[in-house]
C-alpha cells in the first residue's frame, strides 16, 4: 500500500507514548488514564466527551462537565501538554440570539476553520436535543448562531474546510431519549446558518455497531479520504456498549463511504471505561495529528465520567481500515 499523506502542519509537542512491548492492537491507551478526574473541579460531578485543539503554544479544549445537580455544562480548558489540564472554574457564557437561551449542553467538538474556533455541541432548545454552533478566537468570547438543525439531533461533528465552496458537519438525527437507532449523515451550508443537501454517509451494521453509530473527532484530511473515527453502540442484555471505529469517506464527496472498520479499534475493557455513571463506553470526540509524523493522539470519554487518551500512527490506521473493510455498505 502506498503511504498515506496528511494535509496537517506539523505538531511538535502533540502528546504521544510509544506502542507498549507487546501490544498489538492498531490503537493503545495512555498509561496516564484517565487525563482527567471526574472532580478536577470542585463543582463537578463528571467531565468526560471533550474536544481539544492546538492553542498558542499549547493547547484548548471545551469540555463536557456534569455538575453535581447533573446538569451538563460546557467549561473551557488549557493544557501545556495536552495531557495535563487546567479547567476554568464558570461554564461558558454564549454570546447568541435572545431567543436562543442556554439549556443544556453535553458532548462538545471543536474545529478550527478560516482563522476562528468552531463548537459544535448537543444543545438544548425547548428541552430537546438539537446541533448548537458557536466561534471564538480567543476561548474566552463566545458568539452563538443560529441552531444548525431541528430537534432531534445530536453528534454534530463539522469538517475543517470548505467542501464545494460550502460548509460541511455531520450528524446523527435521533429522538429525545437515550436513541435506540441513529445513522450518519452529511449536510451542506452556505453560510453555517442555513443547511441542506442532508445525504447518508453511514449506517448501523452488525455486531459493536449495530444499535447506532455517530461521528466522533473532526475528520481528518489524508491522501487516502477523509478519517474519520467513530462510536458504535451495541444494545444486549447488559444494555448499551460504546465503542470506537474508523472509516474513509471521499474528498470531494464525503457521504460516499470507501471503507469502514467491521471490527471496533477501540472498546471499554479497562476500569475507567466499563465503571462510571455510564458503564461500558468509549465515546472519541477530538483527536490531535502531527502532519510530518503521521502520529494520532485521540480523546475519549470514559463510561461517560473521565476524559481518557490514546494514540495510533494514521498509515497503520489507514491500512487497518482497509484490510478489516466490512464486505457491502450498511
């Protein structure tokens, strides 16, 4: 197989660990787990689902922390290291429409596009589930627009760049509880207010994902197709199991699916992942990549109570994809 290219600048001071001696598995965790505690704020019940960016000379991130009324709440963080964290003590306070009052807000992605920080989050209107859209340039202002789909909807993920002269953010239409089915799917925007062209990019299939399955990271550009890593649920008598994949989506056509993994890269077997407010989840929501290096640092929730780390090199991922291919499109 040919190397795959990266469209990334180089990221010098991404956190990494090598493959501990003997593993084999294409994805490994970082023996730091969890990054962060469920109490790292003294208001916090929770913090798990975050998204993280390159910031300065280190790094920013919007994480997901449940109080201790369980009310989801959206606080930034900055790390020298990507791996030790320092989260702001108030949640954030949306800059938006009038009409547009702050409800809830869970399971954050942040994207880096045209010179400013994009925040896509599971945002509440009229106590329902729906896509919330806000920028920042300094994570400190934050200026919310318009909602970006009606309810119900949740895993909007957008996408670092212009696709056809448009905007670009996947989702996951769903209901107002604990959704039992949810695809993938690809929407288009002129200006990231108004959006259409909705095409499906993905179904469930069987086995780890065959309940429903959403986008995770900010996809990622390579020669190969758009990265994407994704969380698969698995509905059996022990409820429900969260669990990571990755698939290729095309460049210029990113709802056309070229590959997608039938086995998980990534499933709650440690501690932190299988005991939490959530049992059995691993739910990646951001991941760092170093151009030159092809090194992958990827953040996930753990059983939906800590923030956990884990990294893979993109060619081993890639070729991962490609021979673990599910035979057909579901």
């Amino acid at each position: 197989m040919s190397m795959t290219t990266l469209v990334a600048p180089p990221l010098p001071n991404i956190p990494w660990e090598d493959r501990p001696a003997g593993c084999r598995d294409v994805v490994w965790r970082s023996a730091a787990n969890p990054i962060v505690p469920r109490d790292l704020l003294p208001t916090s019940n929770s913090i798990f689902n975050s998204a993280v960016v390159p910031f300065g000379k280190g790094f920013a991130g919007v994480f997901r922390c449940d109080d201790r009324r369980r009310f989801c709440r959206l606080h930034v963080g900055f790390s020298g290291d990507g791996v030790h964290w320092r989260l702001e003590q108030k949640p954030i306070q949306f800059d938006g429409p009038d009409e547009l009052p702050f409800e809830y807000g869970y399971d954050p992605r942040v994207c880096q596009l045209e010179g400013k920080y994009y925040v896509a989050w599971c945002n509440g209107y009229k106590d329902e589930p729906t896509i919330g859209l806000a920028w920042t340039t300094d994570f400190k202002s934050f200026h919310q627009l318009e909602n970006a789909f009606l309810p119900c909807n949740r895993n909007g993920v957008p996408f670092p760049r212009k696709i056809d002269g448009h905007y670009a953010m996947l989702s996951r239409p769903s209901d107002p509880y604990h959704t039992t089915f949810g695809d993938i799917y690809y929407s288009a925007s002129p200006d990231l207010e108004f959006w259409g062209r909705h095409r499906l990019v993905m179904k469930r299939a069987g086995g780890w994902q065959r309940t429903k399955v959403g986008a995770g990271p900010v996809p990622i550009e390579t020669s190969e197709g758009w990265l994407l890593i994704y969380h698969g649920v698995l509905q059996s008598c022990n409820g429900f199991t969260y669990s990571a994949g990755a698939a290729l989506l095309d460049l210029q056509q990113p709802w056309k699916l070229i590959a997608r993994t039938g086995s998980y890269i990534l499933s709650p077997q440690m501690p932190y992942e299988c005991m939490g407010d959530t049992p059995n989840v691993v739910f990646p929501c951001a991941a760092l990549c170093d151009g030159p290096t092809g090194r992958l640092a990827v953040y996930y929730g753990g059983a939906d109570t800590v923030v956990c780390l884990a990294y893979t090199h993109v060619q081993e991922l890639v070729e991962f994809i490609r021979a673990d291919n599910l035979s057909g499109r579901f």
